[in-house]
C-alpha cells in the first residue's frame, strides 16, 4: 500500500487538470460564440430595379404619379397609400427620382385639377412639374385581410422635349386617354412622331395580385428578401398581415413591370432606327 500511494498522486493531479481545462473551455465558448457574431447578423442583398438607358445620355430622369383613381368597387380603397408606395418604389429604381406625392397634389390644386382625365391635362401637370414622365392609374380590386389582394393598371406619359419621348407609342382611342386595362393588349405602333406623344402613354401595365396565390406568395417572399427584419415571427408573411406592405409589393411589382415595358419599347425604337 506504501507503494500505491505515489503511483496514485500523479494520476489524481493529471484528471484535476483535464477537468480544470474542460471548465475552462465550458466558460470561454459563449464568449468566443459572442465574439465570433459581434459584427451583427448577415445582411441578405436587396434585389433593386434599373431604369432603362434612353438614347446615350445615361442620366437620371425625373417621373411624378398622379392621382390613383378607385375602380375597385370598395369605398374603402385607401388609394392615396397606394400612391405613395408607388412614388417610393419608383423613388428606388437606379436611374430614376420621383417628385414627392404632395408636391404633384400641390400642383394639382393650383391647375384646379382633381384627376388626369385627359392628354392635355397630363401635358399640363407634366409640365408644371418638370418632370419626364408621369404615371397615371388605378386601383382595379381591394381586399385588405389576409390574403389580401391588390389590382393596378398603370399608363406611362412621357414629356415632350425628354429623351424618353421618341419611340414606340401605344395606341389611343379618340376620346381621351386610354383606358390602361383595354391598352394591357393593345397593339404597339412603331415610329409616331415626337409630335403625337401626349395622345399616348408609352407604356402600359396592368395586374391583379391575390395573395392567396403561391405563385403571388412565391413573390412576396423573393421581395422580403433583406427587407424583412432579420428576428420576426412572422417573417416574410408580414407582407401578407398588412395591406401597406402588400401595397408595397405590389408596386414594386408593377414598376418592375412597367420598366420591362419601357425597355421593349427603347429596343423597339433602337431596332427600328437601325433599319
């Protein structure tokens, strides 16, 4: 037994170590795991829209939205946010400003103006403004509880004088403008003279999102994409839960629409051009 107990010590003293070291790890990994994620979480990347290239000139060009008129048959249709989600949308596309949704209502009411109802009126508020273009529309279907749903039709003036005015135009019938849900199929006439624009949006889109779609729901989830916050319970249904966000989705995607439009119509004209 004398000899057993030196043998012992050594052994004692080697598993008081391990165990010292074990704790010692066990009160480093939170503070190595808090190190490791200081810097925040990853931020997911925000997939953006790009204004079409209008001639050579590259620069920035300047769109303003009037007034949304209500042809959902819901009284309750809060068309002003809906054009207020529409100037921030656009607001955001590379290439393009947008006049601030007041500033165009303030302009209205010095023209005496409710809603654009004709082509002369959109030359006129075009103008008061300064801006290149204007986009005119309406609310064709509302419903706010979820799965909300959300229609828009939305036609594009352009000014005279901008670059974007030369190109392919669409058709007009003979009283006032068009109606951007019948233009949704209306045929594109090449080469109208600078002269005819005001008679015609250059481009036109229209849309009905129900959310109830998975194909809508695939989309709004692509759109939440590094714009949800990053911890909600929710997700990216938020947009689902609230009908400003929906608005906002929605707008997003008809100016994604309504740029598409535009770039058909400058690669009409370019091709045209080259012939």
């Amino acid at each position: 037994m004398t000899t057993a107990q030196p043998m012992l010590a050594p052994r004692r003293g080697r598993l008081f170590g391990r165990t010292l070291a074990w704790v010692f790890l066990a009160l480093m990994a939170p503070l190595s795991v808090g190190c490791s994620t200081s810097s925040g979480p990853e931020f997911a990347p925000v997939r953006t829209l790009q204004s079409p290239v209008y001639g050579a000139t590259g620069e920035e060009f300047v769109w303003a939205v009037a007034p949304l008129r209500n042809e959902s048959g819901v009284a309750q249709a809060d068309v002003q946010m809906v054009a207020d989600a529409l100037v921030e949308q656009i607001e955001q596309v590379d290439g393009l400003a947008c006049v601030p949704f007041n500033r165009t209502l303030a302009a209205m009411r010095a023209l005496d103006l409710r809603f654009i109802s004709t082509p002369e009126e959109a030359q006129a508020l075009a103008g008061a403004l300064g801006v290149d273009a204007l986009v005119i529309g309406t609310v064709t279907s509302w419903n706010p509880y979820n799965p909300p749903k959300l229609g828009l039709a939305l036609a594009l003036f352009v000014a005279p004088g901008s670059p974007m005015a030369t190109g392919a135009l669409a058709p007009t019938g003979p009283e006032g403008p068009p109606d951007p849900v019948l233009l949704q199929s209306s045929p594109t006439e090449r080469g109208m003279p600078g002269s005819q624009w005001s008679e015609r949006p250059a481009s036109v889109v229209s849309e009905q999102l129900d959310g109830a779609n998975h194909l809508v729901q695939k989309s709004v989830k692509e759109f939440a994409e590094g714009r949800s916050p990053t911890v909600s319970a929710l997700g990216w249904r938020r947009y689902l839960a609230s009908m400003p966000l929906y608005a906002e989705f929605a707008c997003y995607r008809l100016t994604e629409r309504l740029l598409a439009a535009e770039e058909r119509r400058v690669a009409g004209r370019a091709g045209a051009e080259g012939r």
